[in-house]
C-alpha cells in the first residue's frame, strides 16, 4: 500500500460546530450559518469517500439542541427534511448507505417516514456508511439500550450474567458499525457534548479552530494526518 493510504482512520465522527459564529463574524442570522454548514456536510461526504474513510458519522441535532429558539429548531429541522427527500439520487450515484441515529421518535412524522424511505433504498449500497445523529445524545442512547436489554431480561432470553460490553454495542444505534478511529470537532470547542460516549472510548480526538461553514477539504486532510501520525494505545504497551 502507498505510503499516502496508510493509517487512514476507518471511521470518522465529525462535531460541526460554529455555525452561529462563522454567520456572526459575517453579520448574518444564525440560519446562514446552518444553510452553509449543510452545503460543507456534502462536500465532506464525498471528500471522505475519495480518501478512503469507510464511515463517516455528523452529529447535526443533538437531545439538547430543542432547547434553542424554536425558529432556529425550525430552520435545522427544515434542512435535515430537504436533505432526507433530496439526496437519494446522490447516494445511489455514490453508492452511500445512510443511517440515522438517536431518537428517530421525536421527529415529525413526514421526516421519520423521508428517514424510513432513505435508509431502506440505500441499505444496500456499498460504499460509504454515512450515519447522520439527529435527536441524538449519548446519554439518551445508552438510556434507550438498557431499558431494551431490561426487556429482554425480564421475558427471559437473556440472564443479567450474559450482559457483555457487546451486548450493550450491539443494542445502541451504531450497532454493527465499528467504533470512531477519529472524533473531529470544529470551532474551537474542546468537549464531546453527549457525542457517542460509549463509542469513543478509545477514540483520538482533534479539534480545530476553523468553524465548520469553513470547514473543507484540506482541513479533513490535516486532521487525517494528525491522526497518521499519532501512535495509538489501548491501554496496552507500545509498540
Ligand atoms: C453547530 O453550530 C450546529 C448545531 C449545533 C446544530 P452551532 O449552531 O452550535 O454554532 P455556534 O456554536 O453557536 O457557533
Ligand atoms: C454539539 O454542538 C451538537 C451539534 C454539533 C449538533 P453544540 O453547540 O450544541 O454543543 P455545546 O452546547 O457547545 O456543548
Ligand atoms: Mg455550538
């Protein structure tokens, strides 16, 4: 393998952060932010793809994100609305499967059934996983993983004794999909803010100042090299 391909992380998690302010700087409303942010998400999909990262993973709305002003809800809700009823074309050209995680059931009902419709016509696919988080918190999924494996407990196909740390993988909305190698998060910010907790365990983390609406190419290259060079543990010795 070509010394540039090696150690390309598999999986790459994303906290686009600092819409707000990258509209701010620029004195436009908050929403300008989010319209170029989503344009920047596409971009990086593909970006991604052609450097050879397996899954992709963008946290988008998290559990504590309905707490804004319900106009700014509004706006995200409507952008992730067009995106799910528009980007299946794409995704059949790019061969992406997509899959959205956190709590689907908060959503209206018209994007739950776009998100139904555009995880079933792309599962198959077999290029890039893209998982999208919407209404997503770690807390909450670990919530909703316990009280499913409880259930299961209760009606006796599993004895408490049985429960293993893949057991509690295999019931959270990120099952089957291998842990992030890389967790980028934009805009200067240095916290997980309730992103994949469990996941990231052993994740390597890289943050950045550039706010995401700015976020492109070369600064996924520089955090992919970051990585590159980083020698990764887990708790055992070095290499
Ligand atoms: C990230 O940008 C998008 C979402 C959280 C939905 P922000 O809206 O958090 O932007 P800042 O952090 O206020 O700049
Ligand atoms: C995290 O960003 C959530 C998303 C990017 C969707 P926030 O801007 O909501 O997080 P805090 O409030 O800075 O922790
Ligand atoms: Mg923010």
């Amino acid at each position: 393998m070509a010394e540039t391909e090696r150690n390309i992380p598999q999986h790459v998690a994303i906290i686009m952060d600092g819409n707000g302010r990258w509209a701010k700087k620029r004195g436009l409303p908050r929403t300008a932010g989010h319209y170029q942010g989503a344009k920047v998400v596409e971009q990086i999909l593909e970006d991604a793809d052609h450097m050879g990262i397996r899954y992709l993973t963008v946290y988008a709305f998290s559990t504590e994100n309905w707490s804004r002003p319900q106009a700014e809800v509004k706006t995200l809700m409507n952008l992730l609305r067009t995106y799910m009823k528009t980007s299946l074309a794409k995704c059949a050209k790019n061969n992406v499967r997509i899959r959205v995680i956190g709590d689907k059931t908060r959503l209206d009902a018209d994007l739950q059934e776009a998100i139904r419709n555009l995880e079933q016509d792309t599962r198959n696919n077999t290029g890039i996983g893209f998982q999208i988080a919407i209404n997503y918190g770690g807390r909450d999924e670990l919530r909703r993983a316990a009280a499913q494996i409880a259930q299961q407990v209760q009606e006796g196909v599993l004895r408490p004794e049985e429960i293993t740390e893949e057991t509690i993988s295999d019931h959270l909305d990120t099952a089957g999909i291998p842990d992030p190698d890389l967790l980028i998060r934009t805009s200067g910010e240095e916290r997980i803010s309730n992103f994949l907790i469990w996941q990231c365990a052993y994740t390597e983390y890289y943050f950045t100042d550039v706010t995401w609406p700015d976020f492109n190419k070369e600064e996924l290259e520089k955090a992919v090299d970051a990585y590159r060079h980083r020698e990764r543990r887990m708790g055992g010795l070095m290499q």
